[in-house]
C-alpha cells in the first residue's frame, strides 16, 4: 500500500511482542505463573539460581509456540537451540536470560488486519521461547530497590515482525490482532494491565526511498493508546532532530503516559555484548511432525477462516466478517444471532452499530454485553416481518439494554411501537384526513405535489407514527385517484 | 582384625558391618580420632557423623539393609547439601547453606552413607593442584610439601590418607583422575550425564562429571552404582540403565580375567617429554594387565596435543556465563556499602573469587565476545567433535584406551605460580576424554620421581603413578573390571603413605 | 593479534569485574600468553565440521527431555533467603535500580 507520509517523511516499525504463555508452570522450573502473590513465594531454588540448579523445559510452553507457528502459517522448526543471552541487572537471576537466538522455534509466517478499511498483511521474522525476567520495584526500601523474582521465569512467546509497518495506527491494528489471536488460541490470557502481552516498537524515519534510518526501540508497551502515543511523539521526536540537522542514536526508550513523552533508558547505555551462546545446560529442542500433526488437529477454527465462511456462507462483505472475527467471543455472539434470525447483514449491522457503540462506551466485552446474541435476533426478526419499523427497533433495544424487559415483543406492545398494518381501521383515518383537508387535496389535484406529502404527514400524526409510510403513500394515491 | 579400622575400604568394612564385628559409630570415630594435617577438609563434622552413624548402626539392628548403609565419606565441596555449608571453595559463597542436596549427595545418602563433612577443591574446580582454595592449599600426604592434585584434592588427600575410605569428586578436565594419580588412589570418571549435574555447582555444564575416589576399583564400584542413575531435574542426564558393575567384575575373576581384551595405546599418550620414571611406573602397569591376557595394540589420537587450547577455550566460555549467578543480590557474600549497582556487582566480584577464576572468566568472556565467537568458541567446538571422532575410529581397533594420566608426579606446591597459564599443559593427557565425554579411570601402578631431587624442595621423590583407562560410552564396567582385575593381581593400590 | 589493556578493561567491565591496574597489566600478559597457545588451533580446517555441543551426540542423537506442564514447587521463601545478604518484606534489597 502507499506509505502515507508525516511532515514528508516515511514512518518504518516493526514489533516485538512479549506474551506471556498460559501455562501451569514456569518454562524451566515446576513453579507457579498465578499472578500477584507475595514477592518471591512463587521463586524456587532453579527461578532463584541457586547454586547446582538446573532448567529443564515445559512440554506446555513448546506446545503452545507449535499452536501459534501454525496459526500465522509459520515453519515449526524440527530443531532449534537453547542459548543463554548474558548481561547482568538484578531481575535476572542466573546473570543470563536463556532465550532462542539462531534457531527460533517458530520461522516465518505472516498475519493480515484492516487499517480503516483496507487490508494488510505483515510478514513474521519469527517466534522464539524465552523466559520472563524478575521485576525491580521502585517505591523507596530507604533508598534501595526490591527485587521480586515471583515472574522470574514465566514462559514468553517473543513475536518478532518485519519492519513493514507505515504509522502508528498500522503498528496499533497489528498489534490488536496479533492480542485477539493469541487469545483466541488459548495460548495467552491477554491481560495487557498484568503484563501478559507486552509490546516493543522499533521505529525510524526517513525519506521516501532512502534506506532506512536509524531506529530506537520503545520498551515495554502496555496499551494500545499508549503505543499510538508514543509512536506519534516518538516520530515526531526524529523528523525534529532530523530537520534540526541532527543524527539519530540507536537507543532504547521507555514511553511515560504521564507527559506522554519518550527517554532513552540508563541501563542500556552501555552498548551491550550478549555473548549469546548455546545453553549447554539444555540439548537441541526436537520438534516431530507427529507432534506437530496432533496440534494442528486440536486447533480451534483461525479467524482468517471463519472471516472467508462468512463471506461464502452467509454473503458478508470482507470488511463486516473481518469485523465479525476481532476475537472468538464476538465470532460465537455473531453465529449465535445469524442463526437464530437468519439475517447475517443486519446481524452484521447491528453488532458494529449500536452493540459496538455501546460496548465502548461503557468499555465492556461483548461477553457482558446486556442484550444477547438470541435477544437481538428476535429484534432483527420484528424489524423484518415489519412488526416495528427501525427507528422503533432501536427504542425497544435501549430498553433491552436497559434492562426494562428481556422479551422483545412484550416491549413492543408495552411501548406501542407496533406499525398499524389493519388497513380497515387506515382507511377511516385517511378519509378524515381528506376531509379534513380539502385544501391539500385541491391543491394537490392542480398538479402541486407538494401538497401530497403534507397530507402523508398528516396521516401518519393521524395514526401517531404507527403506519406503515409505504402503505399510506399506496392508499392515498388510490383514493386521490392520482 | 587384621587391619586398623580406619584402613578399611568401602567393601572390606561393609562385610564387617554386615558380619556385626563392626559397628558403624566404632569405624567413624577411627576416622574422627585422625587429625587433618593436609587441610583435606573445609568442614567435618564429629556430632553430626556420630549421630549419623548411630542412626545407621540402628537401621541395620532393625533389618534395613540400604546397600552403604554405615559407609563413612565426605562430600567435595562443590556439591551443595543441606546440613553442612557449601563454598566450592570460595570467598563468595562464605556461610552459603544450600536449601537442597545435590542429586548424587542424596543418592548417597538413600544408600545409607555417613557424611563426615566437605572436603577442600580449587575454587569451582579450577585448577589441577588445589592451591586454589580461598580456604588454603590441600597437601599431599605422600610428601607434604607437594601438591595433592585438582581440583578434588581434599577428597584425594584424604583417602589416600586414610581420614576416609571413600569421597566423592567432580571431574571437568581431570579433577577426579589427576589427584587420584597424584595421591596413588583409585578413582573414576563416569561417561557424561550418567550421574545428575543438579546440585553440583557448575564450572563448565558440558564437561562436568561427578564420580567416586576410593582405593579400589571394587569399592568405586560400589559407590558409583548408587551415584549414578537418571535424574528429571538435570535435562542432561541418562536414561541409561545402571547395571550391577561389582557384580559384573567379581563374576570375571580368574586366572586370565582379561583374555581378549584389547588395550589401545595412543603414540600420543607416550610423547618424549614423558618423564621417564611415570612412563616406567606405566609401563609395568600395562606389563600387569598383558599378563592377565590383555593385548596391547596401537591406536592413534591425532589430536591430542590441540585438546588444551580446545578445552581452555570452551571450559572458561561456559564458566564465564556460570558464575554470572554470583552477583551478591540473592545469597552468599556482598561487599560492605556499595555505593551503586554496578559497584555492588564489582566490588563483590572482585573481592570475593580468586585470581585464577577472574582469570578464567575474562578468557570465557573474551571467547564469547562480538566478534570473536566464531573463530574461538565456535571452532573449539568444531574440533571438540573432531577429537571425539578420533576416539570413535580408535575404538573401532580396541576395547580400553591407556596411558598415563599426567606427565609428571606431583609437583611441589608453589611451582608453578609463575605462570599459572602454563600449568594447563600438564592436562594434556585428561583433557581429550573429558571433552568427548568418555569414562575414564585413574589406577595406581607404583610410584615415581625416585632419587630424584626435586627442584624446590630438594627432597628425593617416591610420589604415586596412576594409570589412565579410558573406555567407549557406557563402557564403565569394563573400566572398572580392568582395574579390579589389576588390583587382584597387584599391590601398588595397597601402599599407604606414612606419618600422616 | 595481542589484545591491549583497553580490552582488559572492557572485558572486565563487562564480567562486572574492577581489577587494579597493576592487576590489568599481569592480566594482559597473562591473557596475551593463553591466546599464544590457542593460536595453533585457529588454523585447523574445520570446514563442514558440526560443533558438539553436548558429549553425548557425538554418537547418538541427544535430544532436549521435556517436563509436563504442572507445579511441583511449593513455597520456600524462609529456606531459599537464609543465606541472602539483604531481604525486606520478602524482596531482595539492591542499590537504587534506575531504567
């Protein structure tokens, strides 16, 4: 697609996703991963580094990482390799973190999205296995700081794209997608406030079709909002240096919500000398075809998938089924109400109209949303068979979220909103109508037009709005002989 | 009793055991009432040995019959334990307690084994002489002013000095196979991954091995098999079953227990700078066996002299990222007041290990460094492949592999701290098995550096022998038959040191 | 080629180690005399040789054993900080962390 372009300049970003696998245990140790115990109960003597310990790697992590590589249509490394990434900071206990370097277990892949309409698709670098770090907290020990090594080794995914994304809301699309699919996989829990999916963005800019320039990596992105934040203030940030005539230093920067600004990190001034090197602690990891087989057997129906059934199945244009599979529970709310009343589009716009309007609005899931998916289709069914007219439809779905009643029809009768389809009774009101209007009709007989309509307006006050407007306009011509 | 209590082996005072002319406490405190002129111990432990002792005398009155039950050792001090402090004889572990038992410590202890306490080692196994204990040098009873040997020195001086008749070891590039040479016991290094790795503090992860020092292949016999065995928590270790090794070596005794048997000697092993009297001592050893119906035959290891630059490379590159976890945040020592992290980390590490292991952890880094990976680490283990290779095609035209296990006795302690770089040389003979991962045995076959001056001391010699059996993977009962039918036929294993 | 102090100085910095001066310069030399000896075996070919990494694979196919996914650990928190230089409140106390 066309770059679009920020003050003349190119925006290039690639991710790096950290999601915490939803495992039991930790990868390397039998420890719990179950968020917010006390500090350090949940560290055990190989989280620790005690003197002798040893890893040894969890079935459920690798599984987990198989599911994924097959999800993004990546390769599952028969063999890849252990190695130990080495620097010290005090959240990191063995003074080495054992990640994947060379061989990353999951290679490739790619994952598509819609950017205000358009489709785009972002190749995957790779996927690696590593473990999570300790935290460091900051509030005041008499000048100390306190290390707390309960998510010391807790399994992380470390999803790696190209640098294929334009802007900041590209970067945001892409990063929704790839949280809504690790959830829908069952491979991560999603909570972005407890850190279970974390976001890296490298970022540059540069000139369009001049080679890339310069990146800093912003660290440990928490929200969506605050990425776009901090990409936006972070490009301009560069194209200010850059037009000042000033360089770029790679670095890496923490975002701060509070001025909404990004700083280079103290603790990674030193340019750093991993010395990676195979973990000898831990042979090559081997990935069989027949383990790889059972996963792919056990694996849920990917939103790509569902998105083209419902375009084949129930006509949906590409955008709506893309909308109907931003994650599993919409994709079951959306089925649920398609069957239940057969109108796949209207389902469709309701669920992007006012159930969305709604949801975000009191920022719930559409798992709290009040109005079920079997409630809304009855609503779409009386709008069909004509029994309340749209505008009707949505004051009896403000009383279903409300709260006022749980039966459509009942609010229907209680409000009164029932269109007028006993044309017997139509008929009377038409004729006092005319009649009472006498002027209209003359004026309407000289050939003015305009006075039809205002008879219409007429019948429909007449009948309180309950008339069906395409019937009145059918009867009053008749009788106009017009 | 024809011998004093504190000489018996593992198997001689287990049958007394077994007999009830023997109680576990009486062969304890023979050990405890011997005092450590040879620094051998970091920590022994009377009351607890007692109490222990004690314990197993009643096991055994109640009919358990744990296979060691009673057996007296120690442990060396580079595997954590429980009830006694673990330093791996360093400054930076000073008053560490481990939560946990090493694998093999607790192995040991399910068989019915007494721990008497730790025993002194180079620091993390760092050395080939033990003189680099930050709690001071280990010395060897058959000539105090020499060294025992590393880095399991303190187990080696000790049972050659009869404070044990057992200890465990740790193997890297040598450190149960040299001392067990230098000190004239019996000791083995079992293949890679047969005993666990999980509480034996690492020094380099793909080399390190732990085995039995004794003296007799019978009573290593004995301790291997309960060491030994797979262990979940090291993702290293063996699945191989663990067979009835002393069962297999007395089932083969005889008058020809080795006809067939064919002993590969590397031209290698036998290279001009050998002193002459360790190649005699050799010799008469290979002598022994050829008459108890072993053939000689030659095999090549071609590289052999490159396994010193080869191990130096990978050995310092895994310690280097090993002892990272030595930061004084979570345990052990730290410095005083340290103004900021960085100098916390510094100033702790700095303070706290020793010379020849800041040493070590600078060349590791180096070797793993930007840049230089490819040409150091990378191409050490390129050739470490190439090493093993050589002993796969050697094996193809033989059963054992022999030679000496060091090139010289042991020297006089202080000899080589002028350049302490070049006393990796003196490994040359140790280091090709350890990096393909074989079993290895040290087996005395006499002694050495007769009327021979030594240089700094001036005292004439009269220091052990050993013989080195290296055999295929797995193969460690053929080791350890070859050399219990050597000590059947042979008294070198018998001699004791005197005056200590 | 020889290293100098400057690299010293940067590999020790690196292994969060501050050797003297006087300590750098025995090192360097030290240093420079080990690598002498590694030399010869940077000029062995081993073109299409596989590093081995772990003994064993050297004749078998050595492959990584994997624990099932459940918790075996239980809270050892008192055990684990018993020898620890500074706790308070369940954390490891260190100087000031500053990102």
């Amino acid at each position: 697609m066309t770059a679009q372009l920020v003050r003349g300049y190119e925006v290039v970003i690639g991710l790096e996703n950290h999601v915490q696998l939803s495992t039991q245990s930790k990868i390397f140790s039998g420890s719990s991963t179950a968020f917010g115990a006390a500090p350090n109960t949940q560290a055990s003597a190989v989280d620790l580094a005690l003197p002798g310990t040893l890893p040894v790697l969890n079935r459920g992590a690798v599984e987990r990482a198989i599911r994924f590589g097959l999800a993004v249509g990546a390769k599952v490394a028969p063999l890849s390799i252990f190695a130990r990434k080495n620097y010290f900071y005090p959240d990191l206990p063995k003074g080495y973190q054992i990640s994947q370097y060379e061989i990353p277990v999951v290679q490739g892949g790619s994952v598509s999205f819609f950017v205000n309409g358009q489709k785009k698709t972002v190749n995957l670098t790779r996927a690696h296995l590593e473990e999570d770090a300790g935290k460091s907290l900051h509030e005041d020990f008499h000048g100390m700081s306190g290390i707390d090594l309960n998510r010391a080794g807790t399994p992380l995914l470390e999803i790696v794209s190209e640098p294929e994304l334009r802007s900041a809301a590209e970067a945001c699309e892409y990063a929704k997608t790839l949280h809504a699919l690790v959830m829908w996989l069952g491979i991560c829990d999603g909570n972005m406030q407890e850190g279970s999916f974390r976001c890296d963005v490298n970022v540059s800019v540069r000139k369009p079709g001049e080679p890339f320039g310069t990146r800093r990596e912003i660290k440990n992105l928490n929200s969506f909002k605050f990425l776009i934040q901090a990409v936006n203030f972070e490009v301009n940030w560069q194209i200010d240096r850059l037009e000042d005539g000033l360089s770029i230093q790679q670095a890496t920067v923490l975002f701060n919500p509070d001025t909404g600004e990004t700083r280079a990190m103290r603790s990674k001034e030193d340019a750093a000398d991993y010395r990676y090197f195979p973990d000898p602690d831990l042979p090559p990891l081997m990935i069989g075809a027949d383990w790889v087989e059972r996963v792919k057997a056990e694996l849920p129906e990917l939103p790509a998938v569902m998105a083209t059934r419902f375009v084949q199945q129930d006509g949906l244009p590409e955008y709506d089924a893309q909308m109907m599979t931003t994650s599993l529970a919409t994709a079951r709310y959306y089925e649920a109400a398609r069957s239940a009343c057969g109108q796949a589009k209207l389902v469709a716009n309701w669920m992007m109209g006012e159930v969305s309007r709604r949801l975000n609005a009191e920022e719930k899931d559409i798992e709290q949303a009040p109005v079920g998916p079997v409630l809304l289709a009855a609503l779409i069914q009386r709008i069909q068979d004509g029994t309340i007219s749209n505008n009707a439809a949505r004051q009896v779905f403000d009383a279903l979220w409300a709260g006022e009643g749980a039966d459509v029809d009942a609010l229907i009768e209680a409000k009164g909103l029932r269109q007028m389809s006993d044309t017997g009774e139509l008929e009377r009101i038409l004729d006092e109508v005319l009649a009472a209007n006498a002027k209209s009709v003359e004026e309407f007989r000289a050939g003015k037009d305009k006075a039809f309509n205002a008879l219409v307006g007429q019948a429909m006050k007449a009948t309180k709005g309950k008339a069906n407007p395409g019937l009145v306009n059918e009867m009053l011509r008749k009788k106009l002989g017009g | 009793m024809s011998k004093a209590v504190h000489e018996l082996g593992v198997a001689e005072g287990l049958a007394l055991l077994e007999a009830g002319q023997l109680s576990s406490r009486e062969w304890v405190d023979a050990l405890l009432s011997r005092e450590d002129r040879l620094g051998a111990f970091l920590h022994r432990d009377a009351v607890g040995a007692r109490a222990a002792a004690d314990a197993a005398d009643a096991r055994r009155a109640a009919g358990d019959t744990a296979p060691l039950l009673g057996v007296p050792l120690a442990h060396k001090d580079i595997f954590v334990t429980t009830e006694h402090p673990t330093t791996a004889g360093s400054k930076i572990l000073e008053g560490y307690r481990s939560p946990f038992d090493a694998t093999v410590v607790a192995n040991l202890a399910r068989a019915g084994v007494v721990s008497l306490g730790k025993l002194n080692c180079d620091e993390f196994a760092m050395g080939s002489a033990n003189e680099n204990s930050a709690y001071g040098k280990a010395h060897n009873p058959w000539d105090t002013t020499r060294v025992p040997g590393g880095s399991s020195g303190g187990s080696a001086a000790a049972v050659a000095a009869r404070l044990l008749p057992a200890a465990t070891g740790t193997d890297t590039g040598g450190s149960i196979r040299q001392p067990a040479s230098f000190c004239g016991i019996t000791g083995i290094k079992p293949t890679y991954g047969r005993c666990s790795r999980y509480g034996m503090i690492a020094f380099a992860s793909s080399l390190d091995q732990a085995g039995p020092m004794a003296r007799s292949a019978e009573d290593c016999a004995l301790l291997l098999q309960a060491m030994a065995g797979f262990d979940e928590r090291d993702a290293t270790s063996l699945q191989q079953p663990v067979p009835d090794w002393r069962a297999q070596m007395l089932r083969q005794e005889g008058s020809q227990p080795l006809k067939g048997l064919r002993i590969g000697l590397p031209d290698e092993f036998f290279p001009q700078q050998l002193d002459a009297d360790v190649n005699a001592a050799v010799r008469a050893g290979l002598a022994a066996l050829q008459a108890l119906g072993a053939e000689l035959v030659p095999v090549q290891l071609p590289r052999t002299e490159l396994a010193i630059p080869v191990y130096y490379l990978i050995a310092p590159a895994e310690a280097s990222s090993n002892l990272s976890r030595f930061d004084g945040v979570r345990y052990g020592a730290r410095c005083e007041d340290p103004k900021d992290l960085l100098d916390l980390y510094q100033r702790t590490r700095t303070e706290r290990f020793g010379a020849e292991v800041q040493r070590r952890i600078l060349i590791g880094t180096y070797v793993l460094s930007h840049g230089y990976y490819d040409a150091y680490y990378l191409q050490a283990q390129k050739l470490r492949r190439m090493i093993a290779d050589d002993f796969q095609a050697a094996f193809k035209g033989c059963d054992l592999i022999a030679g000496p296990v060091a090139p010289t006795v042991a020297w006089s302690i202080g000899a080589q701290d002028d350049d302490p770089v070049k006393a990796y040389l003196a490994d040359i003979f140790t280091l090709p098995g350890s990096l393909a991962g074989l079993p290895g045995m040290s087996v005395p076959v006499g002694f050495g550096a007769n009327g021979m001056l030594d240089p700094v001391t001036g005292k004439p010699g009269g220091m052990p022998v050993g013989l080195q059996l290296l055999g295929n993977y797995f193969d460690e009962g053929r080791l350890l038959h070859t050399a219990h039918a050597l000590q059947q036929a042979t008294d070198w294993h018998r001699a004791a040191p005197q005056g200590v | 080629m020889a290293l100098t102090l400057d690299d010293v100085a940067r590999l020790a910095k690196l292994a969060r180690l501050a050797p003297s001066p006087a300590q750098q310069a025995t090192l360097l030399s030290q240093l420079n005399g080990f690598f002498e000896h590694v030399e010869a075996m940077r000029a062995v070919d081993t073109r299409g040789v596989a590093p081995l990494y772990t003994p064993l694979s050297a004749v078998q196919e050595v492959q990584l054993r994997l624990r099932e996914d459940a918790v075996t650990e239980v809270d050892q928190r008192e055990l684990n900080q018993r020898s620890a230089p500074s706790v308070e409140d369940g954390l490891y106390l260190v100087p000031k962390v500053i990102e």
